[in-house]
C-alpha cells in the first residue's frame, strides 16, 4: 500500500515537472519569434540601414525577429566567405552581424577552445559575430559607475568603482 503511495506521488510529481516544463517552453517560444518578411515589410530605416551593410550585394531574404520582447529585423546576403546576417532595430540601428568564415580565418585559440568542448573528430562550421554595445559612464551616490548596453536598451553589463578596484587586484 505504501509502495503504491510512493510511485502514485512519483507519478504525479513527474506529471506537475513534466507540465512546468511545456509551459517554460511556450513561454520562451512566445517570447522569441522570427518570421520571413518581404522586403516591403521591412521598415524604411531598417532597410535602408541593411542595404548599406550588404554594399551592393542582393539581399535574399529578410525576417522580423522578437527577442527578449523587442523587434528586429534581419537582412541575409552572400558574402565572400558564404552567408552574412545582420540584425538591425526598427530604427536602422545595427545590433549585430553574422558572417560565415573558414577555419583559417578563425584565430587558434578560438579553434582549440571549440575544439575542446566539440571533440577533435566533430565537423566545426564557423561564423564571426559582430555584437554593437554602447558604454555610459556616470558617477551616482558618490560613485563612478558604468553601463553597457545593446541598441534595445537591454542592460549587458553594470559596473562600478569598486567592481573596478577588486577586478584590477585580480589581474594583479
């Protein structure tokens, strides 16, 4: 009787996880989204900020993308190497570039790390990611402070003065 109590609980434990679960799933799937769009979609600034990364190159295909609940959109072309992305806000602000690059152009010690954690044997592609962050440096209650963020407003990093004294003893 006991037993049956035991794996009944365990049971429905694994059920209320297993429910926790789905859940997170679709509220993560619901927070970050990306559709293909056509080019009229895009809006002017946008657009007009990805025609200048792509140089002359025809773009072939956009997408609007919501991450961490703010819109982007991205523009695709072919670059030198194989395939570049790059993600702008709505506004023609550049948030980041993808472009895909051979393993010799990818330094050593980036290579080895990858390695490392993939194994020797696994097939690596690579891209090089160009991420736009902003810094602001302001004092507050007395103390130096800085930000960094990236073109959404979305806060990538908080320091302050006395962040900075125990980071330089570490390096010391």
């Amino acid at each position: 009787m006991i037993a049956k109590q035991g794996l009944r609980l365990a049971a429905l434990g694994l059920a209320m996880f297993a429910g926790v679960m789905v859940m997170a799933q679709n509220k993560k799937e619901a927070v970050e989204r990306e559709r293909a769009v056509k080019e009229a979609e895009v809006p002017p600034a946008a657009l007009a900020a990805i025609k200048k990364l792509a140089a002359g190159a025809p773009i072939t295909e956009f997408a609007e993308e919501i991450e961490h609940g703010s819109k982007f959109y991205e523009g695709s072309w072919k670059g030198p190497d194989g395939n570049v992305d790059a993600l702008v806000t709505a506004a023609g602000d550049l948030v980041e570039v993808e472009e895909a690059v051979p393993a010799g152009k990818v330094p050593a010690p980036v290579r080895a790390e990858a390695e490392k954690d993939a194994g020797k044997e696994a097939k690596l592609t690579w891209e090089k990611k160009t991420i736009v962050m902003y810094e602001a440096h302001f004092k507050k209650d007395g103390k130096g402070r800085e930000i960094v963020l990236i073109p959404d407003g979305r806060r990538y990093h908080e320091e302050d003065e006395t962040d900075k004294d125990e980071n330089e003893e570490n390096e010391e």
